[in-house]
C-alpha cells in the first residue's frame, strides 16, 4: 500500500470506518465509499489496489486504536487486578463501538472464510496476549481461582464480547425473540448490564472477596 | 413432512446427524446421505420433500435432545443453583458434541442469514427459557449477586457455549494461533476447562461461599 502525504489514505480509511460500523465491511463499493469521501476512484487504486487490501487497511487501523487504549491503561505498577479490569472495559467499548462490523466479521469467521481467519489471527490477538500476561502474572501471584491462565481469559472474554456481537448482529438482522427471552435483549444492549457483567467476573476468577 | 412408520426418515435423520457432526450441515448432498443410509433417492423426496426440510428436521431432532437432558435434570425439588449448574453441564455436554456443525451454523447467523436466524429464534430458545425461569427464581429468592436475571444467564452461558465454537471451528479450518495465545487453545478443547469454567461462573452469580 503507497502511503500518501496528502492523507487521503486516511481520509478513505475514516471514512470507512463510518461506513463498516453501520453496514459491515461487505456493505459498501469502493465507488460509494470514494464518493462518500470526495475523492477520486483513481487515487483510491493508487493508495490500496483493491478493496481486500483497503479492508485490511481499515480493520488494522480499528484494531491499532484497541491496542492503544490497552496499552495506555496497562501498568506493572499497577496490580494484575486492576490491569485485568481495565483491558476487560477496553476491549468491551471497542467491540461495542464496532458491533455490526464485527458481528459480521463473526460471520466470515464462524462461515470458515480461511483468509479472514489466517488474517485475524495473525494481526488481531496481541489483546488475547496482553490479557494472558497479566493472567499469567496473577496466577504467578497466587490470586487466581482458576488453575489455569488461559482458561480465566476464556471465563473473562466470552461474556464481555460475544452479547455485544449477538447485539450487533440483532441491529442488523432484528432478531426474532419472544415471550421469556425478551428481556435478556435489554441486558444484551444496556451499558450498564455489560459493566456489571465485568465487575462479576473479575471477582469471580480473582482470589479475595466477590 | 410426511413421517413414514417405517423408520426410515428417522435412519436419514440419524445419518444425517453423524454426517454433519463432521462436516457441518452444508458438508453432504441428499445423494451422499442416501447412499451412506442405504436409501433410495425418492424415499429421501417423499419423506423429506428438500434438503432445507430435511435440515430443519435433522435441528430439530438435535435439540429435542438437548431439552429431554435438561427436563430430566431440572426439578422443583432442587435448589435454583443446582438445576442452573445442571443446565449448563447439558448445555455444555450438547454443545460440545456438537461443535462443528453449531459452529457453522454459526456462521451463518452471524452471517446474517434471515431464514436460519427466524428458525433459530422460532424453535431453539427454550432451553434459555427454561435457564432464566431458574434464574429468576433465585432473584426472588435473594440469591443472586447479578441484579437481573438476564444479565446473569449471559455470564453464565457465554463461555459455556463460545469457546467450544471455536474450538469446533478450529476443527473445520486450523486457526493460525501463534505463541502466547496458544495456551488457551489447550483450555478451549478441554473438558476439565469447561467443567471449570461452569463451577467459578455459577459460584460467581450466586451468593454464598465462591
């Protein structure tokens, strides 16, 4: 990808950015997106070829503003507790911000689409890692109710991602709950439920009181 | 779908299911599952009609599965916290043998797939209904640390059902885990993990001893 001085590589990529966050990665041409941004479909060529390398372009950029966030709240002076929680409250705004993208980006993962999988998981667990460190280092410490770093991390994401991509996925494709499963919707999309959700779960895999 | 008394839409349907345990419900034609069930091609048309009926019947077999486990396991009798532990091993237990073929279809809900997403939503949320009757049953019983009942089935059920999708994704399409994240794969496949997992969330939610 040739970088250009003027910025308007990142003018594109902000742009899509709006875009993808309403209609998912596969819901604009490169011509609405061009449009959209005032610039010609000739420089959009000249900055990223095509359309699967402005893709990567776009989710490496979200995915550098996630690390960001992390890595300005992450500390060693800090305990593992506290570094714990915060990266957890990052990383639930960043798949919150990003629900419809990512719910289906979800998709083309679950549906088994190899380039986007060898894609993410060679540029998009450095999260993943920053999170077991500071596993592994409570575990070291003796704080950690489970045996095992890793399985902590699973216990800890799974509740912080997964009801924001169901919620993602619900704004794109309304889903179609009745009766007593209504109300878990509002616990699925209330701010408020997802940072209880994290309190819980902290107190639940680290040693000392609830 | 008209059911035959000879047994053999329930032979196609056991079939079935054993085929798409390995390859997910997309991974065999009608043709492959007649010749592996010993059935001819118009027996398959008269019972089944389609593939999409045949596949809607085959779903429907599978979950009637999962609600026979959890109505035996669930009682009046028990305290909420036993018969929410007991839903979750069954849960877990279905998903688990389940995992590719829920992986996939997975993949298809994220993927936004209308038709799959109002089946789901139609027929497959009752063991959700049958884990937040639990849960609000210990809300009015002054046993749960989550103030809503919704909020705690969603940190309850996550990391039961997530990790082993992606566990059965990984089986369908290796993921390219590197280095530090490799771990966790270990903790994503094993059973031990998962019956982990279930005890720290349940003594997370509930009050009482952790």
């Amino acid at each position: 990808m040739g970088r250009t001085s003027s910025g308007t590589d990142e003018k594109l990529i902000q742009t899509g950015i709006r875009l993808a966050r309403v209609r998912g990665l596969g819901g604009f041409t490169v011509r609405e997106l061009c449009a959209e941004s005032q610039v010609n479909l000739g420089m959009f060529h000249y900055c990223f070829i095509n359309k699967d390398n402005f893709d990567r372009a776009l989710l490496s950029t979200l995915y550098e503003n996630l690390m960001k966030n992390i890595r300005l709240e992450v500390s060693d002076d800090k305990s593992a507790r506290a570094n714990v929680l915060n990266i957890l409250l990052a990383i639930q705004r960043f798949v919150r911000e990003n629900r419809r993208l990512l719910s289906s980006l979800a998709g083309d993962v679950f549906s088994g689409n190899a380039k986007i999988i060898d894609f993410i998981g060679r540029n998009f667990t450095h999260h993943i890692s920053v999170l077991l460190a500071q596993l592994e280092r409570a575990e070291k410490e003796g704080q950690l109710v489970l045996k095992d770093a890793a399985n902590a991390a699973l216990v800890l994401a799974m509740p912080v991602v997964f009801p924001q991509l169901v919620a993602g996925l619900d704004e794109r494709v309304p889903l179609p709950w009745k009766g007593r499963v209504r109300p878990s919707v509002t616990a699925l999309f209330s701010d408020k439920g997802a940072a209880e959700r994290i309190q819980v779960l902290v107190g639940a895999v680290f040693k000392g009181e609830k």
